[in-house]
C-alpha cells in the first residue's frame, strides 16, 4: 500500500487535500464544540434580551434550540466534508492527470533519445508559449533544448569522423600515388617527387597533431601554467616569428597599442598559440599588399587584443561556426592553404579556459575581418591597472 502512494502522484496528492480537509473539519468541530456554545448563548441573549424571560422561555428550551442548532452544524459539517473529499478526489485526479501526462511523454522521449533516435522532442502547447509557461512547460522546453544540443553532438561526431578520414585519405592518396609511381618507374625519384611525399606526409602530422590537441582541450585534458604576462611582450614575440612570412607575401604587419597596458594571468605559450592562429589565419585570408594590424588596449576589467586584416572578409552567415571543429569557409581554399577548421576551435578552448572571450567581426565577403580576444586584468597588478 505504502509503496503503491509512493509511485504514484495521484494517491499522493489525494492524500494531500485529504490531509487538508482533516486539518478543515478538525478545526470547525473543535469550534463547534468549544467556541459556538458560549457565542450561540451571547449572540441569543443579545437578539432577545428581556424578552425571554417576558415570553417564559426556560432553560429546557433553550438547551432544545441549541442541541437543534447543533445538530444542525453537525449535519452540515458532514455534507461539507463529504463533498470536500469527493472534490479532493476528482482535483486530485486531474491535477495529476494534468502533471503525469507531460511527465510521461517527457519519459518516453527520453527512453528514445536514450536508443538513439536524437530527433524525438516533446510538445509544449503554443497557448502556453504565448500566455506564460508554467513550471512543467519550461521542463518540457529545457528538455527539447537538451535534445537539440544531443542531436547537435551526434551529427557533430558523425561529421568529425567523415571529416578526419576526408582529411587523411587526401594525403594519403597522394603519398600512395606517388610511392606507385615510383615502384613502377613511372616517377622519377628526385628531388620534386621526394618534396611532394615529404609535403603530403607533413599535412598528415600537422593534422594529427592539431587532432590530438582538439581531443585534450575539449576534454579539458590540460593545465594552464598560470603567471603575471604583458600581452605585449607576447604580441612582439608573434610579430618577430611570423614577420618574415608577412615579407614573403608582401603584407604589412602593424601593432596599435592604445594606452598603459596591466598585465593579464595567463599561460604565456598558450596567448601565443591563440595568437600564432589569428595572426597566421590574417595573413593566409590576405592578399599581398594589404596590410594586418594587431591592436592592443584596455576595456574596463580586460585586455582586448584585436587582429584585423583587410583580406577576403567572412559573409555573416558563416561568422557563428568559425569556431565549431573543422568549419572552413571556403573548404577548398582553405585546404590548399594546408588549413583544417581546428586551430579557432582551440584557440576559443585556451581563451575560453583563461576566463576570457573570442569573437569574430566582419562586413562581409572581400571586407576584411577582425577576430578579437579579451583576457581578465590580472588582479594583483597594481602597477597599471
Ligand atoms: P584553418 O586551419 O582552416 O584556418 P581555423 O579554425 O583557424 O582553421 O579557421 C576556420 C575557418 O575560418 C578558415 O577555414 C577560414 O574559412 C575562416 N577564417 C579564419 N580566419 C579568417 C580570416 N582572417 N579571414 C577570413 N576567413 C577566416
């Protein structure tokens, strides 16, 4: 019996009016029986006065009148309780009924999403979107929004998979090509043929390691060695290593410090890891005799770092993936460019991880881009800040 109320809402909520309407008819009775005798004599006394003794009303009549009286609350009482505990019953069904039924839909979608079919999601009545969601209906609406994010990292990790094999098959195919050619002296092996193998097997490591890193930042699998850094410090050492690169292709490379810069605490290594990225996607999206400006300043509590470029621009409806694994623009120009849609993912984990922000800006395609990093004023540098 016990177990059977626990597993069921129903038989608990019955109980519950049922408790209520006790505590109700408890209440009145004690009244009744208590209070009503001396209010009924004063109220009578005060409605008659002398007439009762005028009209020779004894106290054996007055004693009658009041056991009708009382007899008659009583009756009432027992009608009220009796349909007190009908009413329990049906509200508690209903209510229940009301309860359960979403309840149950949200179990069952749940034991689907559970088998793997991720586009199972529960309904949530329009009337009650428009007219205020109650407790249960923004169960209901968490729960859809839990399944989308479900189905999102299913059709994630289904992509990613075709995506490595996409990756390494392309290097691949060209190294087995080209051994092929070799073995049946078709190519000959000189200096060229060793270069493009030598090429195709440097993509493949690049990729697997890029790979291997995604894997331990989005596992969170790594640890910040923490310290008081000047961006700057960090901007001029990204600007020294890929400065020869930005010559090659004939793009200027400036660096716009806007007021005293505090120092920020980070993992030096990993702001240059973030930089390398943004600093080197600028200068591969660029055409030659453009130029990249890093720009570096103070925003309330952080220090923003912006790369912009003035190259090919991103359109706006690509900007919210540029940080989702293996997004690319143009995947075929990025590709050629040895380019795999990890390095803003990571990026985004590192500063993420650092308690910081990294968005992307652009008017469009051919307008250039702006990629922009804030990371918290270290606290403890009360020489700037
Ligand atoms: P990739 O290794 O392909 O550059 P990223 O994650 O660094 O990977 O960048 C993802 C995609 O974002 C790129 O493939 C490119 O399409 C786009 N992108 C990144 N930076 C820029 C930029 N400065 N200008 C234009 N597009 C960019």
């Amino acid at each position: 019996m016990l177990r059977l109320i626990r597993q069921r809402l129903v038989y608990k909520l019955f109980l519950s009016y049922l408790f209520i309407i006790l505590i109700g008819i408890i209440v009145l009775a004690a009244s009744a029986e208590f209070a009503i005798p001396a209010a009924f004599d004063h109220h009578l006394s005060a409605m008659m006065g002398d007439q009762r003794m005028g009209m020779g009303m004894g106290m054996s009549m007055m004693d009658d009148l009041y056991g009708n009286y009382r007899n008659a609350v009583s009756e009432a009482l027992t009608r009220a309780a009796l349909a007190a505990v009908f009413a329990a019953v049906i509200v508690s069904v209903f209510v229940s009924r009301k309860v359960v039924a979403p309840v149950k839909e949200m179990m069952r979608a749940s034991q689907r999403i559970a088998e793997g079919k991720y586009g199972e999601r529960v309904d949530v009545p329009s009337s009650q979107i428009n007219g205020g969601l109650d407790e249960l209906s923004q169960l209901a609406l968490a729960f859809n929004r839990m399944a989308n994010v479900l189905e999102q990292t299913e059709q994630m990790r289904i992509q990613m998979i075709g995506d490595v094999s996409h990756e390494l098959r392309t290097p691949l195919t060209t190294i087995q090509g080209n051994m092929e050619g070799l073995m049946d002296g078709v190519l000959e092996a000189d200096q060229r043929t060793y270069q493009v193998i030598y090429q195709e097997a440097g993509r493949m490591k690049r990729l697997v390691d890029d790979l291997q890193e995604l894997s331990r930042v989005e596992a969170g699998a790594f640890t910040l060695d923490l310290n008081p850094v000047s961006v700057l410090d960090l901007v001029d050492e990204v600007k020294d290593r890929l400065q020869p690169q930005f010559d090659e292709k004939d793009i200027k490379l400036f660096t716009d410090v806007q007021g005293d810069i505090p120092l920020v605490l980070a993992d030096r290594d990993r702001i240059v890891q973030v930089l390398l990225n943004l600093v080197g996607n600028a200068l591969q999206y660029t055409p030659p005799g453009r130029e990249v400006t890093i720009s570096v300043h103070q925003n309330g509590g952080d220090v923003l770092v912006e790369v912009k470029d003035s190259g090919i621009g991103i359109s706006p409806e690509h900007i919210s993936n540029l940080f989702t694994r293996f997004y690319r623009v143009d995947k075929s120009r990025s590709r050629a460019g040895g380019g795999s849609g990890i390095g803003l993912t990571i990026s985004k984990h590192l500063i993420e991880a650092h308690g910081g922000r990294i968005w992307a800006q652009s008017h469009g395609f051919g307008e250039g881009s702006t990629f922009t990093f804030a990371l918290p004023v270290d606290r403890s540098d009360h020489s700037k800040s």
